[in-house]
C-alpha cells in the first residue's frame, strides 16, 4: 500500500514515514501536488500555525490537488495534528483563514473553546470512543493513550463527525471523519502501538 506523505513544509515527515513503513506500507514523501497520483492513501501532518499551513497549501497547489484526490477520486486522505485542524471550514489563528473545506467546523484556541489549563495541551491522555461507525478505532478500546501536542481545537458543526474526544478541562475532539477524510487531533506516529494500530486502520479502510 502505498502512502503519500504530504511534504509542504510543516510536518514532521520522519516519525510518520518510519511509523508507516513499521506497519508495513510504503511511505511516499510528496513534495509536488502531482505526485498524489501515485499513491492509494494520502497523510497530512503538520506542525505550526493554521494561517501558515493553509497559505503553504495554496501557494504551492496542494489545496486544489487534495480536493480533486479526494472528492474526485475518492482517495482516503489522514489529516494530523495541524493536518486534522487544517480540514476544518476556517481557522481563527492569528486572524481568520479559510480552510480546506473538508470536515464542517471551525478550529479556535483551547482558552476560547473554555479550557481553563495549560496552553499548549502537551502529553498522553485518554480518548473516549463517541460510538459513530468508523474502522479508525478497530481494536483500540475506549480510555487508551495517545500523544498530543496543540493549543487549538476542531469544533465540529456535525456531532456525527467526531469519533473520540478527550478532556482537557473540557471534552475536545480527538478524532474526526466524514465520508473518507480522517483527522486526529493526537500524533498516532507517536503514540506507541495503539498509534500503529490507527495507522494500521487508515491504511486498510475501504471506502464504501
């Protein structure tokens, strides 16, 4: 199988190259929006601000070429971390920026959102599954770890969209889908075997 990771210059391609070719995928590191064609599963990570990001991703033509990938050709696509916050409708980071339209929802900070910690949410914690019907978390139960790392959340427009959520203060979403877009909140590439487990998931899903 093989995994387009998305190289446009604010991920952290490494750890998710190595946790992909660990599980027994071929990870592709992309750095043209051509280069999509080649691949059966697309990973957008991302480490950095929202504005930033999606600048990055329009400037070099990756915005147009993910939605063709994905609403035209029906190609599953993992966004992570930023990459998850990235799918949303808008980011009000630094201002307000449009995103890539792919999940309905908007991505505030945690203090915004009404979380009264520590900014930025640095560390394991549990997840809890929402029950909407998703192979993401096959084999994962409820209450397992995983890694995070942000100071912005994914609010959904849609409940049915969010597949796990963790507290942090508040209940945050951990874990978004609709139709064949995936995002997560937690770095899975960093989240031990539960994280492979996820990735695992991403890359045998077949879209219906």
């Amino acid at each position: 199988m093989k995994v387009a990771i998305i190289d446009y210059g604010m991920g952290n391609l490494g750890s998710v190259r190595r946790a992909i070719a660990e599980i027994g995928g071929s990870p592709i590191l992309v750095e043209k929006p051509k280069q999509l064609a080649s691949a059966e599963r697309m990973i957008l990570p991302g480490v950095g601000s929202f504005g930033d990001g999606i600048s990055d991703l329009r400037r070099l033509g990756w915005a147009d070429e993910i939605h063709r990938q994905v609403n035209e050709l029906g190609k599953p696509l993992l966004g992570i971390c930023l990459g998850m916050q990235l799918l949303a409708d808008r980011g009000l980071e630094g201002g307000e920026f449009q995103g890539l339209s792919l999940i309905p929802g908007e991505v505030v900070r945690l203090d915004t959102a009404g979380c009264g910690l520590r900014i930025p949410h640095v560390g394991w914690n549990s997840i809890t599954l929402t029950g909407s019907p998703s192979r993401l978390f096959d084999g994962i139960p409820d209450d397992t770890d995983f890694y995070f790392v942000h100071s912005y959340a994914f609010r959904a427009v849609n409940q049915a969209d969010i597949l796990a959520y963790t507290e942090y203060g508040i209940p945050l979403a951990a874990a978004i889908s609709h139709r064949h877009v995936f995002g997560t909140q937690f770095h899975p590439e960093k989240s031990s075997r539960a994280g492979l487990r996820l990735l695992q998931n991403f890359i045998e899903y077949k879209a219906c």
